[in-house]
C-alpha cells in the first residue's frame, strides 16, 4: 500500500514539503490563500486546492486522493482563527470560538478515517477543551494518540520555537522519534546564518533577491546602534527609550527591540520577525533586523526553496507571514520520519 498525505491548512508547505521530504508521497495540500499556490506546487509537488476547509468534504477527498488501496494520512496545523460573526458554526463563548477550525479538521478524520493523523499547532493549545475534545474523539475512534511539546533545537532546528506535534494511528502506539540533539549540541545562529553577505537596512542583497531586510527609521537605528545581543531596550540612554517603556507597566515588555546572540538557537521566528520593534529580531552584528533569507533559513528551508514565481510578487508582509506561520522544514522531515518508522515496524512498510 502506498501512503499518501493531505495536507490541510497547508500555506506554503512548509509541513509538506519536509514529509515530502522524509519519503511521504503527499498528493494535495488545501488552503484559503491563493497566493500560496505557486511556492505550494513548485516545492512539495502537490496539487494545491484552494478551499475553506469548513467547506470540504471527507467524501471528495476519498474519490479524488485516496483509493482503497492507499494508505492514508491527514495532516494539518489548524490555525488559532477568532470565529467570525457571520459564520454560523458554533455558538459556545468559550475558547472553541478561538480554535474552531480544529472542530473542522476534527470532521475530516470521521468523513475519510485516516490511517494516521498529525497535527501541529502551539504548545499552550493543549489546555484547551477543543484539543481535548480532538483527542478523546481520535481515542474513541479506535487510534492510539501521543501528543508532547516539542523544543525545536532537540531536532537541529536553529530556532528556540516550541510546538505542539501531535501524532495518532489506527494501526497502533505511535511517538515522536527521540531526540537528535542534545543541549550543548544546538545547532546555532551563526551556524545557519553566519556565511551569509552583509546588508544594510532596507537593502536588497544583489545575489539573492530574499536577503532583503526592512528600513529603519533614524531613530530605530540610533536604537539598534545601542542594542548588544541577548541584552534589552534598558541597556538605552532615556532619550531613546519608548514612552510606554518609561512607564512601570511597560519595563515588562523586555523582548522587544532586542538583538540576537550568535552562539545559541534564534528566538522564535514570528511573522513579524523582519520588523525590528517586534521581538529580538535584531542581526547580532549588523544593524539591521533579519532578512527574509535569514529567517527563511532558521525555519530550515533549504537555499533553493522557491517562496515566488517572479522577484514582482515579493512583499515583505506576504513573505514573512508564510515564513513565521510555517511548520519548520526539519519539524516536518522528523514528522514524516516518525510515521514511515511506526508503519514499519506495526504495518511492514516504510
Ligand atoms: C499556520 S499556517 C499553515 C502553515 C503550513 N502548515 C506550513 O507548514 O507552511 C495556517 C494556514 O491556514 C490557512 N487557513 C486559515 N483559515 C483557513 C480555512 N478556513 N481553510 C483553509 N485554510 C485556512 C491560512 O491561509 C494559512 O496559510
């Protein structure tokens, strides 16, 4: 039997293309993002379909993906999407409203009964009652779940992001692989970026049209001058602090205008990372915050990942929200490694 994966919520395939990848055959990724269907089929070679998943049905994905005699997977990273007042869905006031979209993915496990499941998603989803809910529907279904908070510098990943991976199977007990990365041999920033050329704010690196970064105001830049790695806004003289940080209220705000340090993982890579007030997006030497090739690379997506069809489409806001919102490629790669070795050892196949 072959297995082939759908991938919801796919973006730009980020999850996809590290199944891809590990050796997972993945026929089709779905999302409501046109613009993610060019980088979605050129890197994961899927068929992208452009579709509110609330709207998809099981029975579609049986007839035009998922013959008898294949081995199904259904992954997706349901994404955090306050409900809409026009949708009539769900009624309940509680933190469902937020995550309603895993009642929706939820769905599709029932309509197409999936061998394996995989999910990705925030750490702290996992104290929501609609996580929950998904679990003990998995479990009463008949799959054996795990789900554990996984510190992506425990696979190599660059980056001290945390995720939620959650991993159930009909065919039996199914887990993370174990860790390949010990603390103290975390791959580091200067590791992933380190080779790459010098650029100034609001330039264009001239040999790779990604190595682009935003503008700095000359007050930003009078404040990164200021800024040392791993330190804060307090290591500024008054004149540059924020008003809000003035305030006692605002002193808590710490990880903010802050620059990286070289010999340890990135902060987490947000959406936002190519704004400099946002995070501790700051380079460690230049100053500047990071570009999209560097942040590209620290969500461990190789060199020759293709994020556009024509230099035109680029956008920094667009970029970076398909950057931030993905799974890390290595993340994925693990993911997919974990499924092929459980069906190895409960289905006989890799
Ligand atoms: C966190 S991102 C997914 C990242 C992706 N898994 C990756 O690794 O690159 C969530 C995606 O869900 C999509 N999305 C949001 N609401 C949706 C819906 N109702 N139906 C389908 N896609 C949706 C967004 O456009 C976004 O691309």
């Amino acid at each position: 039997m072959i297995a082939s994966a759908i991938d919801i919520f796919c973006g730009i395939g980020g999850l996809s293309f590290g199944l891809k990848q590990a050796g997972i055959n993945v026929a089709a990724g779905v999302d409501v993002d046109e613009s993610c269907r060019y980088p979605y089929e050129k890197n994961s070679q899927a068929e992208f379909i452009l579709r509110d998943v609330s709207n998809l049905r099981g029975e579609e994905l049986n007839e035009r993906f998922w013959s008898n005699d294949v081995l199904k997977i259904l992954a997706g990273c349901a994404p955090c999407q306050p409900f809409s007042a026009h949708s009539n869905k769900i009624r309940d006031k509680t933190q469902t409203r937020k995550w309603w979209l895993l009642r929706e993915f939820k769905r599709l496990v029932g309509e197409t009964s999936p061998h394996i499941v995989t999910m990705e998603n925030v750490p702290n989803l996992a104290n929501q009652a609609v996580f929950i809910e998904f679990v003990a529907s998995l479990e009463q279904s008949g799959y054996c779940v795990s789900y554990s908070n996984v510190y992506c510098p425990d696979y190599g990943v660059p980056q001290n992001r945390r995720r939620l991976v959650l991993l159930a199977s009909r065919f039996g007990e199914i887990y993370l692989l174990p860790k390949s990365h010990p603390a103290g041999e975390y791959a580091t920033l200067r590791q992933a970026i380190g080779h790459l050329p010098l650029i100034e704010a609001g330039e264009v690196c001239k040999s790779d049209p990604l190595h682009r970064t935003s503008k700095l105001s000359p007050l930003n830049l009078q404040r990164i001058e200021a800024s040392r790695p791993r330190g804060t806004w307090l290591d500024w003289s008054e004149d540059l602090r924020l008003k809000c940080h003035r305030k006692k209220t605002g002193r808590t705000y710490k990880a903010v205008y802050g620059r990286m340090a070289w010999d340890e993982p990135s902060p987490t890579i947000t959406t936002q990372f190519y704004n400099y007030g946002t995070g501790r997006f700051g380079h460690p030497t230049q100053n500047r915050a990071l570009t999209m090739r560097e942040a590209a690379i620290l969500q461990t997506f190789p060199e020759d990942f293709e994020f556009y069809e024509s230099e035109k489409d680029i956008s920094l806001k667009r970029l970076g929200a398909y950057i931030g919102n993905a799974v890390p490629v290595e993340l994925g790669v693990v993911i997919g490694e974990s499924i092929l070795s459980h069906l190895e050892v409960h289905h006989g196949r890799r």
